[in-house]
C-alpha cells in the first residue's frame, strides 16, 4: 500500500485510465467482430460498415490506447479482407 499521497493519487487515475482504456478496447472488438461476421455473410453492409471500423481504430489510436502502426496494420488487413470478399 502506497504512503504518500502522489502515489494514492497515481493510483486512482491509474485505474481510472484502466477503465476508459479497457472500455474503448472492448467496444472495438466487439465493432471488428461485426465488421468480420458482415464479410463472411458477404452484406452489402460491410462497405458501409468499414469507415465506422476506421474511426474508432483512428480514435483509439489518437487517445494512444492502442498504437497507431497497430491500428494501421488492422486497417489495411480488413480492407485487404473486404477486397477479396468483394
């Protein structure tokens, strides 16, 4: 247990930025999961789908949640992947 009081401190917003981090993160897999299960139904949706995807891997890695090379990466493999389900 810490004793002083900037590392309470550090701790509380430690966590706090856990819980926002962890938060985006999941709402961005469950986003790419939809995206995914679009193109192996082969909707017509998935075009559209796309830029939401885009944005919140662009916005994840504006907030530094994730980096952006990753998000990148993730970006050209699903687009690389609605290409070829086109």
């Amino acid at each position: 247990m810490p004793r002083r009081k900037t590392s309470l401190k550090s701790n509380r917003v430690s966590k706090r930025k856990h819980t926002r981090n962890l938060k985006v993160k999941l709402q961005l897999k469950k986003t790419i999961k939809k995206f995914q299960e679009l193109i192996t139904k082969k909707d017509a949706e998935a075009k559209v789908f796309i830029s939401k995807v885009f944005s919140q891997l662009d916005k994840a890695a504006k907030k530094n949640i994730i980096p952006a090379s990753t998000a990148n990466r993730r970006k050209s493999r699903l687009a690389r992947r609605l290409g070829k389900s086109a």
